[in-house]
C-alpha cells in the first residue's frame, strides 16, 4: 500500500481528473453529500486545500472555509489549491508534526487521514453526481475504506455528524459505492 502522502497524490489526482469535467450547468447537480450540491462540495474541498496547506505552512490561508474558494473558474480554483496542497504535504516531517485544525491539534499522520478522506469522498460525491463514476479510483476507495476499518471505524464521527449511519452496500459493489455506503451516503 502507498503511503498516505502517495495516496493524497493519487486523491488530488483523481478529484482533479473529475472536477475536470465538469461542466458549469453541472456545478447546481445534487450530491450524495446531503444538502450541497457540486458548487458546494467543490468550494468545501478547495477551501478545506487551502486551510490545510496553511496549516502544514504556517501561513494565513487567506479566507475562511465558508467562503468563495471558487470564484468564476472553479476547475481552475481547484488545480490551484491542488498544487498548494500537494506541495505542503511534501514538506520534511509533515506526518511527524501538529497540525492545528478545526477538529483540534492532530499529529500529522492523523490529519493526513482526515484530508485524504475529505478528498477521496468529495471526490467520489461529485464524480457520482455529475455521472463519471468510471473516474472514481477504485483501489484508492478501496484502501481508504479499509484504513478506516483498520483504525477502529468511524462511528465516533458520526454523532457530530461529520459521517451517517452506515447504508448497506452490497459486498460486491464497486469500492467506491462501498465507501460511500460506509460514510453514509445514498446516492
């Protein structure tokens, strides 16, 4: 298995592959992610880029996360916070460091996890919505559902309301369906 650093790679790459296809009629499409739509999904995972490159930098992410990350080009907002991303999860002793996020300090490895998961599952929210679920990287769902299982589950996240009640899936779906099915989204 690639480390959480490869796998944020190939999860930027996926969601990039995916937001770039989508049109602008497409960004009002629902989402599995109950009450936001593409646009909504899309501005919460650039933003969320955004806070966590600066939390690995130290700078000052320049806006809030409820705020317009998007602006009039989101494909190109999204390659943007991509790159910013990618190259703050490459900084020396990333998954050895605190990171000072929303849900409190997190060891490295820890926020890793969280990032991976937001990019993988949003990813996946708007490849189903805007009808590419062939862009989905299956083997990448895959892991992620069984480092979740691996960890202990994430029930503990579900009263919060971070994730729903699990949905059944079948043991044969794609992975893909599964995680989603897993975090608690029908779609």
């Amino acid at each position: 298995m690639d480390s959480v650093i490869d796998q944020i790679d190939r999860a930027l790459d996926m969601t990039g592959a995916i937001v770039a296809t989508v049109d602008d009629d497409r960004l009002v499409a629902p989402t599995p992610c109950r009450e936001w739509d593409v646009r909504a999904v899309l501005d919460h995972v650039v933003g969320g880029m955004h806070l966590f490159a600066a939390a690995l930098t130290g700078m000052d992410a320049g806006a809030e996360h409820e705020d317009d990350w998007l602006g009039i080009d989101p494909r190109a907002a999204y390659a943007a916070a991509a790159e910013v991303d990618r190259a703050a999860w490459h900084r020396p002793d990333v998954l050895t460091a605190t990171v000072h996020i929303s849900m409190g300090d997190l060891p490295g490895s820890a926020a890793a996890m969280v990032h991976l998961t937001e990019l993988v599952v949003h990813g996946v929210d708007i490849a189903l919505a805007v009808h590419r679920p062939d862009l989905a990287d299956d083997e990448l769902c895959a892991e992620l559902l069984a480092a979740m299982q691996a960890m202990g589950g994430i029930d503990g996240f579900r009263k919060p309301g971070m994730f729903d009640a699990e949905v059944p899936v079948a043991a044969d779906a794609p992975a893909h369906q599964r995680l989603l099915g897993y975090v608690g989204r029908t779609w």
